[in-house]
C-alpha cells in the first residue's frame, strides 16, 4: 500500500471513529431526553429500611426518595369504575381506550370527491380506585396527587374469566374488558367510511365529538397493586408527616418498579424505537460509506 493510501485511510477511520462518537452522543442524550425532574429525583437522600423510614418521619420535614418499600395494608380497593374484574387491592387502575374513526373530503384532479380516513386504538383517560396507603404506619396524604406507575403494560394484569363478574364474561377477551363486544374493528372503519357521502359526513361532523373523530366503542385494561408489592415514589417526610405531593404535577408511585419509572416519560414505545433507529441508521450508513471509501482506495492506490 502507497503510503498516501494509508494516510488517507488512517483519516478516514479517524472521522468515522469521530463520526460514531458524536451519533453515539446524540442519542444516548435524546434518550435521556434532558429530564430535569432526574436531576431533582437523583438529588434525594434515600430511605430503604423501615427505620430510616420511622426516624425521617419524626425529624425535622425534607423530601426523600422512599425505595422498594412493601405495602402491607388491608387490600380494599375494588373495580368500582366498571364493575368487571372481581377481588380486592390496594389500587386498582382502570386504563380506558376508544376505537376512532376520523373521515374527510378531498378533491382529486378530475374534481371527483374521495374520502380519506384513519382509524386506531387511542387513549382516553385513566381513572384509580385505591385504599389508604400507610408508610411505617402513618397515613400518606394527597395519594390522590400521584400516578400509579406499572411500567409498559399497555393492556395491564392477565385475567380469566374467574377473575371478572359473572354477568359480564362474555365481554371477556385477552385480558381486556370490551362493554360493546369485540367486533373485527378494521372492517368497521371500512363499512363507515364506504357508507360517508357530502351529507352523511357533514352530520358526523355536527354529531361527532372533540377532533371530528367517530368514537366507535371503547375498551378497558386494568392494572393492580396488591398487598406484598414493592414501590418506589417520593414524599415529604417529618413533623410526624408523610405526604406525597413532593413534585408538581409530577409524582409517581413506581409499583415494582425502581426509580427510573418516577421521571421517564411514557410516550409511546415507539418514540424509544425511533431513537434506535436513528443509531443504527447512522451506524449503517457510516459502515456503507466505510467501504465505499476503502473500494476507492484499493482501486486508485493500491497495486
């Protein structure tokens, strides 16, 4: 190899080593996504055992991050939302989705109406039934100020048909609760979007609720604290005190989970795939352009 053709490959594994690192840099910092309740969350001294626990209740008031604490109360929370799943916790959440169809009118070149839609599974609201929850014996307060975190369970506890009310079993299917049945929803889209003309679509419009979307029916998952399970949240001890409303808008209970579920934000799992897809498109077109490099090298300086 002619001693150029070495330079020049030594330069370019050189910007391509710098290349990665930067590529490598970006994402690991999309990925932490510059969360400033980490910092704040990290900052707290930690309690793990129920007398560092009972001593920080009795001193003098501070936050802290209490962790891998296991709840040991009466489970008295039911599925009072919808009256499906049987038994008794300590919070029960009820995680509700509507199947919507949105529809519109667009002109073609021949001037000729063609209608357009999208349908999906989207998110509607989360509603808690839970118990009073104790921490070393005294009560937590504003526990209606947080969010139970489960971790990426969109669909929540596996049940069976043991596990919901009897009368309504039949609306039993996975492990999701479907109160208008299951039906093969992609059809559905079809037949309403076949059936839309100028004034059926305009009266959608009227009848239709917030987005102009078509709410066609809704399904439920659920999702369960027992007694025995392990939590992570912050709260604000001292003065004989425990309260949870430590953050604004932003405290969580982490059930079996660790400290990391307080401040990640669960936008859906593929905003976290579209942050590998960027390394390894990056990853890919470096090597591509590795060997196209490496091809003109040996073709042009080696003999």
């Amino acid at each position: 190899m002619k001693p150029v053709a070495l330079i020049i490959l030594l330069l370019v594994l050189a910007g391509l080593v710098f290349a990665f690192s930067v590529a490598l840099g970006r994402f690991r910092k999309e990925l932490k996504n510059d969360n400033p309740l980490e910092e704040k969350i990290n900052a707290l001294p930690v309690l793990r055992t129920d007398a560092e626990i009972t001593a920080a209740i009795a001193g003098e008031p501070r936050d802290y991050l209490i962790e891998n604490y296991t709840f040991t109360d009466e489970p008295t929370a039911s599925d009072t939302v919808t009256d499906f799943i049987l038994g008794n916790y300590l919070c029960v959440k009820v995680v509700k989705y509507v199947f919507t169809i949105r529809a519109w009118l667009r002109l073609n070149q021949d001037n000729q109406t063609k209608y357009y839609s999208t349908n999906a599974w989207e998110f509607d609201k989360v509603q808690y039934v839970h118990s009073r929850l104790h921490l070393c014996g005294t009560e937590l307060e504003n526990i209606d100020s947080v969010d139970f975190d489960f971790g990426y369970v969109e669909f929540g506890d596996k049940f069976t048909a043991a596990d919901v009310n009897p009368d309504k079993r039949e609306y039993l299917f996975v492990n999701q609760y479907y109160p208008n049945g299951v039906y093969d929803f992609e059809k559905v889209a079809k037949d309403f979007v076949a059936k839309l003309n100028v004034d059926t679509l305009s009266t959608y419009y009227k009848e239709s609720f917030s987005h102009r979307g078509y709410k066609y029916s809704a399904r439920y998952g659920y999702q369960t604290m027992k007694a025995g399970d392990k939590a992570t949240f912050a709260a604000h001890l001292g003065n004989g005190h425990a309260d949870l409303k430590v953050f604004d808008g932003g405290n969580k209970i982490a059930v079996n989970g660790g400290k990391k579920a307080l401040y990640r934000k669960y936008n859906a799992l593929t905003d976290l795939a579209l942050h590998y897809f960027k390394l390894f498109f990056w990853v890919a077109a470096m090597i591509t352009v590795t060997f196209m490099i490496l091809g003109l090298i040996f073709k042009f300086f080696v003999k």
